[in-house]
C-alpha cells in the first residue's frame, strides 16, 4: 500500500477538515489514513486502527476529533494511559490546532472539572474519564466522538479495567463514535467486534524494520525470513 494524494478525498472530508489538512501543509494520506476514510471515518463509523508505530494512526484519532467539533457542533475526548503522554498530546494538539480549544484532563479525579465544558477537544487519563462519568459532568452528553491511544491496554491487569468501564459506559449513555489506536493487537477482530468497529489494518511503515540475532559480539539480519 502506498500513500494517496489527499485531494483524492476532498468530496469525503468535510470542507473544514479539510481546510486544516491543507493548512497544516498536507498533501497526501498515509495508508491508514486513506483507509480509515474509505472504512467510514467521517460517516461516524467505529474504527479499530492497528498499524505499526510512526504509521499516522495519531492523525486519524485527529480527524475523527476535528469531525465531531467541526461538523457535529460536539466534543472530542482523546484517551492515553499516562498523565506524561496527556501532556504530550495536549501539547501537540494546541500547536497544530490554535484554532480550537484544548484542554488537558489528567489530574485530580474527584472532581466534576466543570470548567472542561468550554473546551472543544479533551485529552485525558482514563482514570480520570472515568471519575468524570462517575461525578455526572453535565458536558459530557455533548461527546461526540471517544478517540482510545493504545487500545491494546485494555488487556493490561492494572489499566485494562477502568478503561473497559468507561467505554461501556459511554457506549450505553451516548450515540459515540469509538476510534481505537494501537500498533500492538493480538486480537484486533475480537476486540473490532466488541466495538462494533471496522478493523483497520496495514503493515507500512515509514522506515524498514530489520530482524536479527545477537551473538558473540555480531548481529546477524535476516531480511524477508531469509538470512542474507
């Protein structure tokens, strides 16, 4: 698979995605990108993306955001396990989108944070989703669209628990488009199952990744299952 020209889906991207790609310097789609659009990324379909890393699976969760706050007049919540990577994310996200407002939610969990509700796009813990369903806070029936990073930690004993509730818990509460990323599924159609999501696949990666074997101070590389 190779990337695609991105004036190739100006008729299936809304005008003011649309607009920010090429603003932002956009020219072309990755292959998951290109795919998550064709699979229904605009049409408010559940997709599971799951590519290698560096492969624009952050850019998809990005559409998928910028469509709810764009389009359905709603919000964006954007999910990460870590309160380092929310930070990293928030960062990010307020650079390439000075337009919007961004607010970063990975903090205190016994609170309401009722100022969230000026905000268009929320980066957040799951833990701290969670502790904002809990306390009942009143923005939350504007979400639109549950962006899930590293959906895979749904199978981490620690993680894994509270970031299942939430998703349920949003699932049975609100119409939500769910868009799960990760680069390392072993189960991806189980998992696009329970989510009812289309599963997005694909092995392009932006640099090649070569396998090999230690020993006695020498790397052997085997390319395409074969030693060269």
């Amino acid at each position: 698979m190779t990337d695609k020209p991105l004036a190739q889906y100006k008729e299936q991207i809304p005008k003011p995605v649309f607009a920010l790609l090429e603003k932002r310097g956009f020219t072309s789609l990755r292959p998951c990108q290109w795919k998550a659009i064709e699979e229904g990324l605009f049409a408010d379909a559940n997709l599971l993306v799951c590519t290698p890393t560096a492969s624009g699976k952050t850019l998809v969760g990005e559409l998928a955001a910028l469509h709810a706050v764009l389009r359905d007049k709603g919000k964006a919540v954007y999910v990460v396990p870590l309160r380092a990577l929310a930070a990293e994310k928030h960062k990010q996200f307020t650079k390439d989108y000075p337009q919007l407002s961004i607010a970063l939610a990975s903090g205190e969990t016994d609170s309401a944070d009722a100022y969230l509700a000026r905000y268009d796009i929320i980066v957040a813990t799951s833990e701290k989703l969670d502790s904002l369903l809990r306390h009942r806070a009143p923005w939350i029936s504007r979400v639109k669209t549950l962006i899930i990073d590293e959906i895979h930690l749904l199978n981490d004993a620690s993680r894994g628990p509270t970031l299942e509730v939430v998703v349920t818990l949003l699932r049975r509460i609100l119409d939500v488009q769910v868009v799960g990323l990760s680069a390392t599924i072993g189960n991806a159609e189980e998992l696009a199952d329970w989510l009812d999501a289309k599963l997005v696949k694909d092995a392009w990666r932006p640099v090649r990744l070569d396998k090999g074997v230690y020993l006695d101070g020498r790397i052997t590389f085997w390319h395409h299952g074969r030693e060269p």
